[in-house]
C-alpha cells in the first residue's frame, strides 16, 4: 500500500521545524480556529473569556496600571475609595488596586503553575499507563482509587502546614491532588485508541511508542487535557485562596486569598464600613476569576468533546 | 455479593492504612529539629536552645530516640487505643480536643449534606419536568454560576450582608454565650440562628452538583418506556414526575452525594472559618497559628477516617438498592 506510506512521510514533512513557512501557516490556522471556537461562545463563555483576559492583562502590566506600590503605605490608612486611591487602602494604608493588580499576577501563576504541572504530568502518567498496562497500571489505577476518596483539602493544609509558606511549595501541594482528573481521562483515552485500527496499521508498520505517543496519541488527547487544565486552574485558585484565607499563604507575594485574611483577621471590621472596600473587591475579583474559568471550560468541553452535551 | 463488599472493605482498609502511614511519615520526612522551635513563640527567637539533657529527655519521651520501624509500630499502637498525641499548645490529649469539636462540623455537614441533596434532586426533577420552558433555563443558569463559586466566598458575603449589614443573624460562634435559656426549644432555636448562615453557604454551593445531575438522569428516565406506559394510564403528572421516575433517577445522586463529601468537608473547614463556628476547621486555622502539629495530624486523620467511612457506606448502600451491582 504505497499511499499509506506516502501519507506517514508527507505528514512527517509538514510538522520539521526548518520550514518558516509551513509554521506561519499553521500558527495562522491555529488562530482561525481559535477565532471560530469562540464565535460559537454563548454570551456567558464570551463574557467570561473577557474578564480572564481583562485579568491576564492587569497580571501583566501590573506596575503600570496602578500609580502607587503594591507593598508600601501610600496615603492615609483605611481610606475610601476616591482622592487619589480608586478603591480605598487597607489598615497599613497600602493601595488596594495596586494590590489587586499584584494578587491577579501571583493568582494566575499559582493557577497555570499548578495546571502545567497537574495537567501535563497526570496526563503523561495516564498515558503511559495506559499504553503499557500491567503491574504499572494496576498500581498507578489503585493509587487513583485512593486519591479519589481522601479529602484533599485537609491534606493539603497538612502538606501546606509541614512545608511552609511559599509559592513554589503551594503549587507543588496543589498539583499532587490535581493530577488525578487528567490522568483518569488521558488513560481512558488511550485504551480507546490502543483498539483503534489506525493505531494497529501504524504499530504493523513499525511505529514505536515514542512515534505514537507524538503523532498520534498527542494529538488526540491533547484539546480534553487542556480543557481540564483550564478547569484545574480555577480549582487551584479557589485553593491557594482557601489556604491563604487560613493564613497558609506566602506572606511575601500577596494574594487575593491573603488580603482577604487580612481584612478578616482585621479586629472589628464586622462592625465598621472597612469591609465594603478592603474585603468587597478582592471577593469580586476572586470570584470573577473563578467563575470565569469555570464557565469557559465548561464551553471548550463541549467544543473538545462532541458526546458532552447538557 | 458479600464478597465484593469484603472486597470494597479490603480496599478501603488498605487506604487508610496509607492515610496513618503518610500521617506518620511527613513530620519525620520534613527536615528540621522538632525541638528547635518547641520553646520560642516564633522562628526569630530561636536562640532560646534547649540545653542537651532536656533534647536528650524530649527526644526519649516522644521515642525518636528509637529506630524508625519501632516508632511506627508504637505509633500504630497508640493510635489504635485512641490516643492520638498530646497538643503542645493546649495541654490536653488531642483526642480529647478533637472529640469536643466534631460534633459541631458534622452537625454542619451533615445538615448540608441533606438539604442540598433534597433541594436541588426537587430542583432538578422539576428543571427536567419542564425542560426548555423558561424555569428550565433560568434555573440552569442560576445553578451553574452558584455551583462555581466556592462556599467560603459565598459565607463570606452572606456573613457581611445578613449578619453585619442587616444584622438577622449572629456574626460567630455556635451558640450564644451565657445566655439564660428557658427552654430546651429556644436553646435548639439558638442553635438554628447560628447555624443558618453556614449552612446556606454550604448548601448553595453544593446545591449546584445535585441540580445537573438529578436534571440530567430524570432527563433520561423520563424517556424510558415504562415512563410511557405511566403517561398512558392517564396518571397525574405529580404521580410520574415523582413515584415513577423518581425512584430510578435517585441512583446516581446516591452515590454522589457520599462521594462529594469529601470536597464538602474541605467547604466546611473554610465556612467554619468565615463564622468562627467552633468545629475542627476553626480548630486547624488556630493550631496552624500555633504550629500545633499533633493537633493538625489528629484532625486531618479523624477527617479522613470519617470520610472513608461514609464512602464505604455508601457503597454498601448503593448495592442494596440497585439490584444491578450486587449480583
């Protein structure tokens, strides 16, 4: 069958590095359709991907959108809102919005840190396990089984606890409970594929695992791992806010979390006006953030894997 | 059938005996003098050492003196008679401690646990019942965005607008302090004021998961032919809705609602936090403060335990009411 071949090493040509051409074509492909998943956006998903680039935007220029410093007083101490400071200082008089704009870059870190990690390296350890089997996948499937009823929370204020306090130590905690979801769904994947014919003829023509695991596996699961990802991000935001509002956070980088727990650990603040800026806005920021990612995923599930319908 | 349990029951030993092993482990694993920091309130005052003999007695009170294996295995004894350590900061058996807190988190989740299940199957029977009509889709949205927002944020804004704002309910605590009670009723009220708020953040944030999926499986009962030999009868749409498809839509929530306490528990550690209510989640926020360790570990491992338990449970449950499993 010469076509086949034909087919494998056409397809192989298109994807070497060395062709500027052949790139730029693609990264524009890309970009089409990405521009069509998210024309077919209902109202909500659009809305949502707004407020998350609003965020990744304020994350990114964080110095320049805020005119005072993030971790210096800058005017009087539990101000309002208005003169000068747009959404009021905290109790050490540090402006808010600075703050916000620096907690949205330390909450977007956390957040792709922890999906990066759990996401890619759940989904390689499905993958594997599912493409090799036997003892490896009948331990790497108990080990699920048990991560899947411990309650992850109070662990991961264990681990948190034990660790100390810091960005790298709270990605790490968060990515060992969050590998689980991509693993399960990568490993399912593969023991689909493993049966498919296509899969077969490659393997009878000679394609070793490493050929497989780029050209076809990859490709496949690739778009249900990265929605997953975008899924783990909200979650490990909502965590490390859980764990800074417990006072687990890194007290050098504040984030959303943080600045809640201050403004909770406030004396009083129940009984004054403080709360409607000082908690208020890092409570819609977060939950923006939140709710955003969740609903975005929720669009991008059902663009990735056709079977999900409501 | 009793074999699969045996079987389930097998499994879920072998986890928990991974939950007291890691528990063992990760103090010993972590580097560091424990007694480095036993007698300084904080880590810059450290230079307040200990002097050799009372390292040396500290060292043989807690057995670290001891090889590895058989501090596991005293380990493993204490436990098994209860005692779980004693707290550094408080002065009292953790047992102890922990024991006089948990009735308040389980009273919380497990209230949550029941109203969510109830609110949001009704809720969902009812979206299902009249799919695409507007109660339908207004409910659905609704759902979706509350079921996203994490509880701690959503106690946290019901505590600020219900409790500080307009003042209808207490801001923390469980019960109110040196009251006069009356009556038995109005202590059992008091209880009640106190424990709505947290509960509703619970509630609503869970209410989410039950909805779609109790929408989602009436959708597909409704569908099922004996549904059509029931419309056929002529049956009221109430006695369909819920004797008929009710029952068999009920499954898959079962199991959902045992297999999501994990993650409610996590909730309830943060509400409880939000409204000081006095169950074990305030308990690990003030001994993480302290860096109380034993304390931390006794929580954490009597939160496991009780969540595997309520999942074997639920399995043992599930194969009661569906004839499908068990046989």
């Amino acid at each position: 069958m010469p076509e086949i071949t034909d087919l494998m090493e056409t397809g192989q040509d298109s994807t070497l590095p060395g062709a500027p051409g052949a790139l730029a074509a693609k990264a524009l492909d890309f970009l089409r359709k990405t521009a069509k998943i998210i024309k077919n956006f209902s109202l909500l998903g659009k809305l949502s991907l707004a407020v998350i680039i609003f965020f990744i935007v304020l994350a990114v220029f964080a110095p320049y959108v805020s005119a005072y410093p993030y971790n210096l007083p800058s005017g009087k101490s539990l101000a309002p809102p208005g003169g000068g400071h747009p959404l009021g200082t905290d109790d050490l008089g540090i402006d808010i919005w600075a703050q916000l704009c620096r907690g949205a870059k330390i909450s977007l870190i956390v957040g792709l840190g922890t999906a990066l990690l759990a996401g890619l390296g759940g989904g390689l350890l499905g993958i594997i396990s599912g493409y090799v089997g036997g003892i490896l996948d009948k331990f790497l499937m108990r080990l699920i089984d048990i991560m899947l009823v411990i309650p992850d929370f109070p662990v991961m204020i264990l681990l948190a606890a034990f660790l100390g306090p810091s960005l790298i130590n709270i990605i790490i905690v968060l990515a060992l409970f969050s590998w689980v979801s991509s693993a399960r769904i990568a490993r399912s994947q593969i023991l689909m594929l493993k049966e498919k014919t296509y899969i077969k003829s490659a393997e009878l023509y000679g394609a070793g695992a490493w050929y497989l695991m780029w050209k076809h596996f990859l490709p496949e699961i690739f778009p249900l791992i990265a929605v997953q990802m975008i899924r783990l991000t909200g979650r490990a935001i909502i965590s490390e806010a859980g764990l800074s509002f417990l006072g687990l956070g890194d007290p050098t980088s504040k984030s959303w979390g943080l600045i809640i727990h201050y403004a909770t650990s406030f004396k009083g603040i129940y009984f004054t006006e403080f709360w409607k800026w000082w908690l208020l806005y890092p409570w819609l920021f977060l939950t923006a953030m939140v709710t955003s990612l969740a609903f975005i995923s929720r669009e991008l599930e059902q663009v990735a894997d056709p079977r999900v319908k409501r | 059938m009793r074999q699969k349990t045996r079987m389930r029951l097998i499994e879920y030993a072998i986890t928990i005996w991974v939950v007291i092993t890691l528990n063992f482990l990760l103090p010993r694993l972590i580097p560091g003098d424990p007694f480095l920091v036993l007698t300084s309130q904080s880590a810059e005052d450290e230079e307040i050492v200990l002097s050799e003999e009372q390292r040396e007695f500290l060292f043989h009170y807690y057995g670290l003196d001891q090889p590895v294996y058989k501090q596991y295995f005293i380990y493993l004894g204490e436990l098994f008679r209860g005692n779980m350590g004693f707290s550094v900061y408080y002065k009292q058996p953790v047992s102890h401690i922990v024991m006089h807190r948990l009735p308040w988190t389980v009273f919380m989740v497990l209230s949550s646990v029941i109203l969510s299940t109830l609110i949001g199957t009704i809720l969902g029977c009812f979206s299902a019942w009249r799919r695409e009509k507007w109660v339908d889709k207004f409910l659905f949205l609704f759902m979706i965005f509350f079921s996203e927002i994490p509880s701690f944020l959503l106690g946290l804004i019901l505590l600020f607008v219900f409790a500080a704002g307009l003042g209808l309910f207490p801001l923390a605590g469980a019960v109110t302090h040196f009251a006069d009670f009356q009556s038995g009723w109005e202590k059992a009220w008091d209880v009640l004021h106190h424990a709505f708020l947290p509960i509703a953040a619970l509630t609503i944030s869970h209410l989410g998961g039950t909805y779609l999926l109790g929408r989602n499986s009436m959708t597909t009962v409704l569908e099922k032919d004996y549904l059509r030999t029931a419309w056929a009868k002529g049956l009221p749409k109430k006695r369909v809705i819920f004797r008929h498809a009710l029952k068999n839509a009920l499954l898959p929530i079962v199991t959902r609602v045992f297999l999501s306490l994990g993650s409610l528990v996590g909730g309830a550690i943060l509400v409880e936090n939000v409204f000081s209510y006095p169950g074990l989640g305030t308990l690990m926020r003030e001994s993480v403060r302290v860096q109380d360790y034993p304390v931390i570990q006794g929580i954490f491992l009597v939160v496991t335990v009780c969540v595997l338990l309520a999942n074997f449970l639920a399995d043992v449950v599930y194969r009661k009411i569906d004839p499908r499993v068990g046989s």
